[in-house]
C-alpha cells in the first residue's frame, strides 16, 4: 500500500486536501472517482507500507450490525458508489475493531473484490447467512432491498434474544440471592451460634445438631467441591464440542418437560425466520438449507434440515423429510407442505417464524412467573429451617430458666 496526498473538489464545490492509501495511483484515482470528487492534484507522499493486519477473533454487538447494515443501505439508495458509503461509515462507527474491519473490507474494495467476499474474511461478525445474502444481492443487482432484509431479520432475532433475557433476568436474580443469603447463614451465622452454644454446654436439640453437623462438613469441604464442579465442567464442555456429545446434550435438552419445549420452540423460530429470509433473497433452496441447518442452534434440527436437503435432492418435497424427522410439529410441516404447492413458501415461513417467536415469549412469560413464587418459597423454607433450629436452644434455655 502506497500513501498519496490529494486535492480535490467536492460536490459542494469545496476544495479539500487529505491523504489515502491505495495500491496504486490508478487504484487511489479510480476510489476518488467513485466518490464523485474532481481531482485537482494527486502526489505519492511515502513509499510502500506494511498493511495491517486485523485480528478475526474479535466481536461486535447485533445492533451494531444492525445499524451498519441500516446506513449502508441508506447511502447505497441515495447514490453513494459502494466503496463511498464504507469510508464514511468508517467516519462514524464507534467500535474501535469494527473500524479495522470496515477499513480492511473498503481495501479489498477498493482493489476490486466484491463485498461478499470482503466480508467473508471475518466471520466472527458477518454470519454464513450474511455473506450468503449479499453474495445474492450483488448476483441480482438488489444490495439495499437485501441489506434491508437483513437488518430486518437481525432486528428480529436481537428483539426475541432481548425478551429471553428479559425475562430470565428477575428469576436469576432471585435465585442468586437465596444461595447467596443461605450461604451467608451457613458459613457465617452458624458458625457464630455453635461457638455460644459450646460455651452454654448441654444437649442440643437434634435439628440444631445435623444443621451444625451440615455446616462443618461444607466449610471444610468447599474448596474441594469447587475444584471438582470445575473439573466437570471443563469436562462436560469438552464433550459438547464433540459431534456426539453436542447431538446427546441438545436431544438431552428436547426432551425435558418444559425446557424442551422452550428450546424447541426458540429453535424452529429461528430455522422458519433464516429459512424465510433466503428464500425471499434469492439464494438457492439448497444453499438455503445448509445455512438453515447451521443457524438454527440445535444438532438435531440441524440433522433433519440436512436430511430434508438430500431428500431434495433425489426429487421429494422438503415437507416429508421434515414430517419424518418427528422434530418438527404438524403444523409447521403441513404449513411448508402448502407452501411449496402455492409457491409461497417465504410467506408460511414467515408466518411460522412469528407464531413461534410469540408462543417462545409466552411460554418464558408463564415459566417466569411459575418460578418467582416457588424460589421464594424455597428460600422462605430454608431460611426459615435454619432460623428455628438454631433458636430451639435458646428457646429450651429460657424454658428451663423460667422453671
């Protein structure tokens, strides 16, 4: 990369002087073009510098993305080339990395790579799905309608994310401090009572005994039960980076009482939303398909989409794969069923996407307020069992004091 010294005229009619780095002098003069500026003088000012490199392991929020992709699609409608609208995004963005990326993708760009293959350097921000889309849009000539639909499908996914998290946010809260509180009690304030109650002498009643009893073995164990919970956790997380142990743990997930469902739900919500999203762009159903599988979030879903793919393949209707993967509820096979016979696919889809979406909050909705008066009552219980069995001593003493 070479630094040149510019002067140009803007749109405005205004003269102004700045610096770029380009390839070439051809490459810097065809950028300036395309922004629409009229070059009075261009001057090579250094010799080639090292191009620096952009670490792909960083991250950046959804909405971020989402108002990338929002601008971008701003300043592309408006007549904005391309590799305009990335510079002056990268005037505005915030995100210290995401500047990086954004300034190496308007590089790649500039040298006359497509955004599709830009963006695909960095995965850890641009999904399969994202690269996936804009490669149909620069294929068919309709970058913001897609942009559009992304930020759209990004905006929605974010928004169900956000009331999950929303909703679990109070039962989680409640949780912590009844383990915080009980922990309290049992390594602090028992503790402080066996003292007086050795000092007292006698006979202590029987619950006050195991719960004392209870206490000494905690505290003097804990630090062993910490290293083993983490021991098994490093393990257990081991084993779900494995393809065995990843499907065992998410058939494991389906099939809990009320878990499951939950996880069922947010998972074909987020397969009928992708799936309905590429359809609507164009890219094709077998493409489609291996992306869907990828982003749905479950290894078992994700097994029965690639089985519906090479059903495809060989002639049957994606619905009977479906149907008999026994994943996927009546409903939504018979929905994609019609919907392949109508040729309107995108719209069941969507349909699908926004049932499931609204029974997810629903079922979060009605497990959230299931959950808020059982833990209560469970830290009701136990604090309570502490409280009166180390006040049946005392109360035996004043007993006994009083005769």
């Amino acid at each position: 990369m070479y630094t040149f010294l510019y002067t140009i005229k803007n749109k405005e009619g205004y003269i102004v002087k700045g610096k770029i780095e380009a390839e070439s002098e051809d490459k810097a003069i065809d950028y300036l073009h395309n922004r629409g500026e009229v070059i009075v003088s261009l001057r090579k000012i250094s010799g080639k510098i090292k191009e620096e490199r952009v670490s792909k392991r960083g991250s950046i929020k959804i909405d971020e993305l989402v108002v990338f992709s929002r601008q971008l699609t701003t300043l592309i409608e408006s007549g904005i080339p391309i590799v305009g609208a990335m510079d002056t995004l990268y005037q505005q963005i915030q995100n210290p990395y995401f500047r990086k990326v954004i300034n190496s993708i308007t590089k790649d760009l500039q040298e006359g790579a497509s955004l599709a293959s830009s963006i695909a350097k960095y995965p850890n921000i641009f999904s399969e799905l994202y690269v996936s889309m804009v490669e149909a849009a620069e294929s068919s000539g309709n970058l913001p309608e897609i942009l559009e639909r992304l930020s759209v499908y990004l905006e929605k996914t974010s928004a169900l994310r956000k009331k999950i998290i929303s909703s679990l946010t109070y039962p989680i809260v409640v949780v912590t401090m009844a383990i915080g509180i009980t922990a309290f009690l049992i390594f602090k304030v028992i503790p402080t009572f066996k003292s007086i109650f050795e000092s007292l002498g006698g006979k202590l009643p029987l619950p006050t005994q195991l719960l004392i009893s209870f206490s000494d073995i905690l505290r003097s164990t804990i630090g062993y039960l910490i290293f083993i919970f983490f021991i098994l956790l490093a393990l257990f997380r081991k084993y779900i980076s494995t393809d065995r142990g990843k499907k065992n743990y998410h058939r494991f997930l389906l099939s809990l009482p009320i878990l499951g469902d939950i996880v069922k739900k947010i998972s074909i919500a987020q397969f009928a939303r992708t799936f309905s999203t590429l359809v609507k762009s164009g890219v094709p159903i077998l493409a489609s398909l291996d992306i869907v599988g990828k982003t749905s979030g479950n290894k078992i879903i994700e097994e029965a989409v690639l089985g519906a793919k090479k059903s495809i393949q060989e002639g049957v209707p994606i619905s009977k794969p479906l149907e008999e993967s026994g994943i996927f509820p009546p409903m939504v096979v018979k929905m994609i069923a019609v919907g392949e016979k109508t040729g309107k696919m995108e719209a069941m889809l969507s349909k699908i996407a926004q049932f499931y979406e609204e029974q997810t909050e629903t079922v979060i909705a009605s497990l959230t307020s299931l959950i808020e008066p059982i833990v209560i009552g469970f830290l009701g219980i136990v604090v309570g069992g502490i409280v009166i069995a180390l006040f049946l001593p005392i109360i035996k003493i004043t007993t006994l004091l009083q005769r």
